[in-house]
C-alpha cells in the first residue's frame, strides 16, 4: 500500500504514538484528519505538518462520545472526499492494584480503549469498504502477558486483539485490511498521563524507551506492507511461553515484593 495521498484519521492524535505517527505520515504524503480532546494541541501539531501536508483537519472530539465519532468521520469524508485508512490510537493506561481498583477506573479504560476503538471502527467501516481500506490498532505488548499493577490495562489491550482478530475476518470479503500493532514501551509521557494508584510512585525507575519517532516509522512500514499484526516485546513472550513460573518470579521480586516494602 503506498500511504501517498492516502486520507487517515488517527484518533488520540495530540500527543504519543498519535503525534508522532500523524508527522511521519504527513512527510510521507497523506492527507490527515486529527482527532483528539485537546484542540489547542491537535492546532499546533496541525500548524507543525503544514509545511509537508497543506491541508490538515483538525477534530476536537471525544472517542467514547458516539455522537463525536460519527461527525469526525462525516467530516473526514466531506473535507477529502472518501477515507482510507483509520488509526485506532486513543487511549489511557491505570497503574494500580486490581485490589484497590475502582469500578469507574475500569469502566473508563474501557470505554477508551475499547468502546471507542469499536465505535470509531464501526464509523468508519462504510467508508473503507468504498476504498478497500486499512484500520489499524493500536494494542500494546502487555496484550500477550499481563504484569502486576497492569493487568487491567493489559486486559483491555488484549480485547483489542481480539477485536482485530476477528475484524480481519469479517471484512477480509470487502478487501479491508487490519493492521493489530502492538508497541512497546514509548517516550510519549503516556505513562505520566495514566492514572495511578498513590503509592506505589516507588516502583518507578529509569528504563530505556523506544523514541515516538521510531516507533512510528515501523508503524508506517506495518501498514504499507500491509501486515496483519506486528507485537513488540517478544522476548517476555517467548519466556512467558517456554518458562512462565520463571516470568511469575521475576515480575513479583521486581514489583510485588517491592510494592510491599516500607
């Protein structure tokens, strides 16, 4: 697929993954639909692609709001004529216990992470049919194994992957590809905007992080080669695979026994 003048919507477009992808694409010659909350931010990331990409569309809207998706697309498809690809991006993560987990933290994560996904995908599918398009998910690498204080996160990632499993199969009949990326940890401040549980600040420490930028471009070159599912982090899957009682002890002297010390 040569992503040139192709028109893309990406959601969760202000910041992370989002951002960075919205600029590779735009050097590489799409034409873009931005959407995000934050419409100062998508304005400026707007102003920042001109040079490459003269006409940027800018959509402040909220994923979980159906009413929101439905005009994003609507105006996707009014501005450019037709929609071609749609990156399912927007997200948020939770940091905590499932002990201490609230029921509304969830029901939020899930209506980001996974009714928006849905919505937005069923939005768009009318569209793509017409263009024999692509929809791309964003999953994560905890999608395939689950740690301590991450698991619901990691839930709703691995519903995800279902989800696009499945798509994959019911629109492989009008010629509509799904792209499953599954990234692996980012310099994207993703981490900080995530909500957490209080104290448990202490597990954090200095780890290297993939760049935005280079996670980008790989994501880029999933979609023009056309690939079903590209996941991060294999090495955890592997081990989890051949020795997981060894991944269970690694994870909780890493992060559980740590947790609990004074």
């Amino acid at each position: 697929m040569r992503i040139e003048a192709k028109v893309i919507l990406i959601t969760g477009a202000s910041s992370g993954i989002g951002r960075a992808l919205a600029a590779n694409l735009s050097a590489k010659g799409a034409r873009l639909a931005l959407l995000a909350r934050r419409e100062e931010e998508l304005h400026k990331l707007a102003a920042e692609l001109t040079p490459a990409t003269p006409d940027v569309l800018v959509i402040p809207a909220d994923v979980t709001n159906p009413d929101h998706i439905q005009a994003a697309v609507r105006q996707t498809v009014e501005r450019f004529g037709r929609l071609d690809i749609l990156v399912n991006n927007a997200g948020f993560g939770y940091f905590g216990s499932l002990e201490k987990m609230s029921p509304g933290d969830l029901a939020d994560m899930v209506k980001t992470n996974v009714f928006g996904l849905l919505q937005a995908t069923q939005a768009a599918i009318p569209h793509l049919k017409r263009t024999q398009g692509m929809i791309v998910n964003i999953s994560s690498g905890l999608s395939k194994r689950a740690l301590p204080f991450l698991a619901a996160y990691a839930g709703t990632k691995s519903m995800v992957d279902a989800l696009s499993d499945g798509l994959r199969l019911e629109l492989r009949y009008y010629g509509i590809k799904v792209l499953n990326y599954g990234p692996p940890e980012v310099e994207t401040g993703f981490a900080e905007r995530s909500r957490r549980e209080p104290g448990l600040e202490r597990l954090e420490r200095p780890r290297k992080k993939a760049p935005a930028a280079a996670v980008a471009e790989d994501i880029a070159r999933a979609m023009a080669a056309e690939k079903r599912e590209v996941v991060k982090g294999r090495s955890l899957m592997i081990m989890n695979f051949f020795a997981p009682k060894l991944v269970d002890r690694i994870f909780y002297r890493a992060m559980v026994l740590k947790a609990h010390q004074e």
